[in-house]
C-alpha cells in the first residue's frame, strides 16, 4: 500500500477536499507531526485512527519503522501541523526513503500558505521564487545578496517574533521601496494582507503585535 501525502487546513478546517477525507478514513494510520494538533482536526471530521508522531526530531529514526510498515502492507497518511507535508515542514526525508526503497509514494493537492499568499498580493506570480524560511545565522546574507538580484518574486515564510528584523534586512538588502506584501493569519478570522513598500510594511507592523504564521511576498528586481 502507499505512502500518501495529505494537505490539511492552514487554518480554516473547512479548507480540506473530499478526497483527502476519503484517504484519511481508509489509512490504517496517520503520521503526525504534532498527534494533538491533528486531533483537532481528525475530531472535526469525525475521524479515528491510530495516530504517530512524524516530526523534526524523530523523522530519521522513525524511518525504519515506516518503511516497515509501509511494505508490510500498510496504508500511512502523512499529514503535518497545516498545509502540504514537505513544503517548510516534515516531509521530504520519509518521501526519499520510500521513493528509494521502490514503494509508492502518493501526495494529494490541497492547502499551502504560500499559494494565496502570492496570489493575492498583487505581485507577478507567473514566476516566483519560493525560499520558506531563511537561514537563521549561518548562510543568511549569502541568501539575502543573492535574493537582492533576483527579478521573479519572492516567497518567504517568517515566524511573528523574527518579521521585523527580516524587514529591515530585507529593507537593507533589496531597498526600502521595494513592493511587498505580508500575510498573516491566511484563511482565519483576521486574516490580514498589508501591501506596500518594504519601509511601509515594516512601518506598519512596528506599531501593532504581530501572531500568526507569516508569508511574506517581495517583487524581484526591476
């Protein structure tokens, strides 16, 4: 049986398909990456099964036992926090394994924040770069000189308590009238899409708190 990938909400429940439904409710398990939060989601939907964690921490040890299971005969979803597994979350490592082992690896569409995100920010999304997370420390000026020259636009994901330090190196890399776009809060109650320039946006998140995740659309170089 295969290994299936499931997207699920990044933030309004509702925003699953059926067929990720359908695959949830014929899985003999459910790897997590956080078993509480999707039990949030799998008590919404009326969903029960066995449920274990997949995650940062464990994703290389777990590996054994997965592949295990998966030639073992066994149907494993694969679901994360929020969104498409993979993509800025765990993923990619049990895909690879599976892939190099020769067994089926399935991965359904679904819900990934930075979609909307570039989309709705009124910025060229014909051609996009998507760079998740930059690095902390080690390597990120390297990606900052080297995003500054990039002329498709640019999708970054940030955390609330790290966004105003990226906009001002963003501001310091690329240059404060830069066209941007942050959102935050995508698909919830108070969603929030603040467009302008780079010296704008950092103007107007210095005088507010800042929660939710964050994606952060910048325009390539003219």
């Amino acid at each position: 049986m295969p290994l299936i990938l499931v997207p699920t909400p990044i933030g309004n429940l509702d925003d699953i398909t059926l067929r990720a439904i359908k695959v949830l409710q014929s899985a003999d398990a459910i790897l997590a990456e956080d078993t509480r939060t999707s039990g949030i989601l799998m008590k919404h939907l009326g969903i029960s099964k066995p449920m274990f964690a997949y995650h940062a921490h464990n994703e290389h040890q777990a590996l054994e036992v997965i592949m295990h299971r998966l030639k073992q005969g066994d149907k494993l979803a694969l679901v994360t926090d929020a969104g498409t597994p993979g993509i800025s979350d765990p993923g990619f490592l049990v895909v690879r394994e599976a892939l190099k082992q020769g067994l089926p690896v399935e991965t359904l569409p679904g819900p990934t924040a930075f979609v909307p995100a570039i989309v709705n920010s009124g910025l060229p999304c014909d051609k996009f770069v998507f760079e998740g997370f930059l690095p902390l420390k080690k390597g990120r000026q390297t990606r900052l000189n080297l995003l500054a020259q990039e002329d498709r636009t640019i999708v970054l994901y940030e955390s609330p308590h790290r966004l105003l330090k990226t906009l001002e190196q963003l501001i310091e890399y690329l240059g404060a009238e830069r066209q941007a776009c942050v959102s935050r809060e995508l698909t919830k109650m108070f969603e929030e899409n603040a467009r302008g320039t780079l010296a704008q946006l950092l103007l107007h998140f210095q005088s507010k708190a800042i929660k939710g995740e964050i994606v952060i659309c910048v325009a390539g170089l003219a």
